[in-house]
C-alpha cells in the first residue's frame, strides 16, 4: 500500500512525506523529481518552452507510473489533482492523505522562485488554493491538518495511519 500526499505547493509535502517514509519505514518518491529526472529539464523549462498543458500530461503519465510502486510515500505536484485519470489510479494504491496547510502559513514559509505558477504573487496562491481545495477534498482519504510544526503534523500522521 502507498501514501500518496496532495496539497498545495509548500504544503510541505515533501519534507512531511520524507519523515513520514522514514518513521514508517517505506520508500519515498517526488513525482516533480521523477519528472525533472524522465524529461531531463526543469519543471520551470518545461512551462516555458513547452505550455502547462504539456506539463500536465507528463505529470500524468508519472502518477500512471506511480500507481504500480508498493509500499512508497509519494509526494505529488500541487496540480495532479487536475487530471483525474492519473489521481484515480494512484488513489486506487493506497491512502490518499490532503496535506492542509493554511495558505497564510504556505505565504510564511514558502520561497516561491522556481515554481512557475506562483513566482512571488500572493494572490495567485490564494486563487489556486480557491480553485484546488475542493478537488484536494474529493480526492483525500485523509485530511491532515498542518496547522502547527511538523513535529506535531508527523504524530497526527502515524496515529491516523499506523
Ligand atoms: C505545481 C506545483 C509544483 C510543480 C509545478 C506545478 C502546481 O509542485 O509540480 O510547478 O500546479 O501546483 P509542488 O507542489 O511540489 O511545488
């Protein structure tokens, strides 16, 4: 069985999702690495010189892959929820947790360069988190609250999932 985390970018996904493989003693994937790594370019070149659709459809295709991982903690991009044919499968893997982090705490700790949807625009981060958190909702089997440390985040984690 997977764990397959969503949120929004500088949920603290990764960071959770790295300790959380640690303590439960799974493997830890990033789908933006694998797709960094398939590609060989940069998400942020892959915008530009390619489109977001086309981003969206290499994302796609890495959660297709993902589906088939055993026993992994996998921290997704912000925008797989978009496609539901990918997150459907994933979500047929495992345990889909929503890492909810309240988008004043995302503006607090986040460096936004290099992520080429938000750069450094506030607005556009509230508006995103407008826009996903219904789908972030629909597709969790579990909505952790990453209100407080991490610490606290990691212990709610394992009790819900251990
Ligand atoms: C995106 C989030 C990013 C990355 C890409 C698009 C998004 O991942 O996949 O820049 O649409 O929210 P993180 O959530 O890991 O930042």
């Amino acid at each position: 069985m997977n764990i397959i985390l969503i949120g929004m970018p500088g949920s603290g996904k990764t960071t959770i999702g790295k300790r959380l493989a640690d303590i439960l003693g799974m493997d830890f994937r990033d789908l933006d690495c694998m797709i960094e790594e398939e590609t060989g370019r940069s998400i942020p070149d892959i915008f530009r010189e390619s489109g977001e659709s086309h981003f969206r459809d290499i994302e796609e295709s890495v959660c297709r892959k993902a589906a088939s991982f055993e026993n992994t903690v996998i921290s997704t991009g912000g925008g797989a929820i978009l496609r539901q044919g990918g997150m459907s499968l994933l979500k047929e893997s495992g345990k889909v947790v929503f890492l909810d982090t309240p988008v004043d705490t995302i503006l607090e700790r986040t460096d936004f360069s290099g992520r080429p949807l938000l750069k450094d625009d506030a607005g556009r981060i509230r508006r995103l988190h407008e826009e996903r958190i219904s789908l972030y909702r629909l597709y969790a089997d579990i909505v952790l609250d990453n209100a407080g440390s991490a610490d606290e985040t990691l212990k709610n984690a394992v009790n819900v999932l251990d």
